[in-house]
C-alpha cells in the first residue's frame, strides 16, 4: 500500500499537547495518514532560524514541520498568500496588494520545502498538497526529481480570467499547477474558471474524463466539494455541553428567535454586509424587533495584515450603532463575541437557532453552513439562509440562497425563514442533511485520492 504525504501551510495533525485533530479536514486526513502510515509535512507556525524537520509522532500520525524566518513569514505567508493571493481569489482586487519582494519570499519558502520534503519521499508515495499557499511546490519536487503522483487541492475559489491576469507572472503560477497529476477545486464553478483560463491563455484544451491538456502535458482537473465530519458532528450537537449550551441560549432570548453567524473575522465572509441586512431588517419590520435576537461569532485572524484590523474597527463600529439604534432596557438586537467557540458550544448554539445566516461574498466552499444543517433538530429544523456565492450553495441548494450584498434581500430572507411553516422547514432541511451526511470530508479524502491512485505511472512520470 502507497503511502500518503501530505503538504499544507500548517499541520494539523494530533499531538501529545493537543490530542485530538481540530476540525474535519484534520479528521479525514490524519484517519489517511494512520491508515497509510503517512507524514503530514508543513510550518510550525513559529519564527527562528531554519533548521531540520522536527517528526514527532502521536498516536499513529507522524507530523514533520519546520519554523521560518520572520522575513520569509513575512513576505510568503503575511505578503503574498494574505494580501496578494487571498484577496485576488476572493475577486478583492482592490484589497490586492502586488508586492515583488511577496513573490520572491513565496517561491523561496516553497522551495525550501521542496527540499527538505523531498528526501523524505518514497518512490511509491502518493503526495498531496494542499491549497494556495503551497502551487508552485508540486513543480519544485519535480525539479527535485521526484516522479510520484502529486495532487493539488484547492480550498478557496478559482478567480476568473480576467481577474487572475491582472497578477504579475500570472501564466507562470498557473503552468506550476501542471506539475501535478490531480487537481481539484471545490466547485463546477472554480472548475469551469480554471478551464477557461487554460483555454483563453494557455491555449490548452479540456478533453473528456475531466482531462487538460497544456502543450504536452495532461493533468485531470475535478470538482471535488469538501465536507465535514458529519457523524462526529451529528453527535455532538446531542453531546452533553450541546444540551446545556442549548438549552442555555434559549433561557437567553426569553421567547425570542435566535438568529446565528459563525465566520472567521475576515472581509470575504460578508460581515459588514450582513450587519447591514440585519439592521434593514429591524428598521423595516418595527413589529418584529423584540421577537429576534442574533449571535454573530467571529473569532479575529491574521492580526498582523491591515486590512483585516480595518474590518475588526468597521465591524465593532457597526454593531455599537445597531444596538444604540434598536436596543431596548430588556434586549439587545445583536450580540457580538470576537473569540473562539469549543465545536461542541457551536452545535449547541446552531440546534438553538431559528436561522443560520451564512453569508459570505466569496468562498471556496463554507463548511459552518453544513456544520448548521448538520446540528438541527430533525422534528424541528431551523432555516439555512446561505450566500449563493458560497461554494456550499450548489450541494445546499434548499437553502434560502440570498444575494449578500443586498441587505433587502437579506431582510426578506430572515422575514421569510421566520414565517415558514414546520413542513416546509423539514421539506428544505432533509435533502441538506442527507447531502452533508454521504458527502462529508472522509468521501472527499477517498474521492480524490482514489482519483490520484489511478493515475498510471507513466502518465505521473510524464
């Protein structure tokens, strides 16, 4: 049996100091690794002077990270995949900053892991590398004349064509991604966008059996949705700590309606645009004010780039307006916590609420959203209202799909979800459940890496 690699930012895998694999990805990929008795290579997250790999193994997972310089933390991970990259496949072009010492700090840390990674390569080993931060390693490990199968999965949107180009040396990060054998993007969608660059840019030609061919090259490109871990999460939303935080939330909105938002602090999730829609919704339905009360969660990130600082200033500033406008001596219209929840808290907190408000204005996918059917009461389900710019609203699709920038819409939508019937409710939720249920993250490690281990060897020594 071939075994699997695994190359991503950060690693995720169990350790003695944390024992158990923090969200679904982590859950599917470490199951792999102990299967296939894998390594998950990637940073420690922390800076210092580069030396060896650290390996440390826990519980039938081998982890191997290495620490980077403050600079190359700078311009490969802060610089050009979080204020170049990022913004640009979020179709944030103004927030994009094009930087050449970003690109010259991104391709030197992606070598540096071309080369400590590679010797630890086995001939037969499958390799699966994982989303924008690391494109140009696949092309680096076979300049290290490695001839494995190499995958590549994207977890944030393809931009379009005329989007991508305006990055510097566009055709270049592109033509890496043929280095691989594999790759796989979360959508229809993202595929199509990748295709008709490829086409238009490239001119390359898509053939059938999902293959692309670019000069003499063919690689098979998918859609691939990733999902979580379903039966995990299906179970903890009747976990001990979800009944009480259940049951604690609905002591809190005394009779009222729980409205719920769970994002990572960060502009491509719609936040702004969502306080917005809820305050038109206050200001335009006076009689339902007291009836409703939201929980936006939403945990800050990457602290050091300034343009999230700005959405944490905009976001504090906004939700201090909603409440001085709207709040009452015995209620506030909006409760905003800036920190992270224990995933047990959140599916008690997603089974309490009337309406999950999923609202992104581009993402690869959106795993909260299935993370919110997942947690509902079968008899009683709550009502999905998802941005149809999530990648998770071609799967969701009976899901209240709203346009995120539009906070009329938004209003419509939570008035509509609060009015629905029972059964309609039920009718909507089932097909979601079911969706969420047989395509979770473990049918996504299995499909695409089925997808990789078929590839013929003289196709991945091309």
């Amino acid at each position: 049996m071939s075994r699997l690699i695994v190359i991503s930012n950060r690693v995720s895998a169990p350790t003695a100091e944390q024992p158990t694999a923090q969200g679904g990805l982590a859950v599917a990929l470490t199951a792999a690794l102990r299967e296939a008795d894998g390594i998950w290579f990637g940073w420690s997250g922390a800076t210092g002077e580069t030396g060896e790999l650290a390996f440390k193994t826990y519980d039938g997972v081998t982890s191997a990270t290495i620490d980077l310089p403050e600079q190359d933390v700078e311009e490969y991970y802060d610089g050009y995949a979080n204020r170049t990259l990022w913004p640009l496949f979020h179709y944030r072009l103004g927030l994009t900053e094009f930087e050449r010492d970003f690109q010259g700090g991104y391709e030197r840390v992606n070598r540096l892991f071309a080369d400590v990674i590679s010797p630890h390569v086995e001939p037969d080993d499958l390799v699966w590398v994982h989303d924008y931060h690391m494109i140009p390693l696949g092309w680096l490990l076979r300049q290290q004349g490695l001839r494995n199968r190499l995958g590549f999965f994207l977890h944030i949107p393809w931009p379009p064509t005329r989007l991508l180009t305006a990055l510097p040396e566009h055709r270049r990060l592109v033509e890496a991604l043929f280095a691989y054998d594999v790759v796989g993007f979360q959508t229809a969608e993202w595929l199509e966008t990748f295709h008709d660059y490829v086409v238009r840019e490239m001119g390359g030609s898509i053939g059938p059996d999902d293959l692309v061919t670019v000069g003499g090259r063919t690689i098979r490109a998918i859609a691939c949705p990733i999902g979580i871990d379903a039966k995990e999460f299906i179970a903890s939303a009747t976990s001990a700590e979800a009944t009480r935080t259940h049951d604690r939330m609905v002591d809190s909105i005394d009779g009222r309606r729980l409205i719920v938002g769970v994002d990572r602090l960060d502009y491509s999730k719609g936040l702004e645009e969502r306080f917005n829609g809820y305050q038109r919704f206050l200001e335009t339905r006076p009689d339902a004010r007291n009836k409703v009360s939201m929980l936006q969660v939403a945990p800050p990130s990457r602290a050091s780039v300034q343009s999230y600082v700005d959405i944490r200033a905009a976001l504090d500033a906004a939700s201090g307006r909603i409440n001085g406008a709207h709040a009452e001596i015995d209620w506030v219209p909006l409760r905003y916590v800036n920190r992270g929840l224990p995933r047990s808290v959140l599916a008690g907190v997603y089974r309490a609420a009337k309406i999950g408000l999923v609202t992104p204005l581009r993402d690869g996918m959106n795993l909260v959203a299935k993370e919110f059917v997942a947690a509902q009461d079968p008899e009683d389900p709550g009502v999905l209202i998802l941005s149809r710019f999530a990648g998770a609203a071609a799967q969701l699709d009976r899901a209240l799909l709203i346009n995120p920038y539009s906070p009329d819409e938004m209003a419509d939508a939570i008035e509509q979800a609060l009015a629905m019937s029972r059964e309609e409710r039920i009718a909507r939720w089932r097909p979601m459940f079911e969706n969420v249920r047989q395509e979770d993250v473990i049918w996504w490690r299995k499909r695409f890496t089925a997808v990789l281990a078929a590839v013929a060897l003289h196709e991945a020594e091309a």
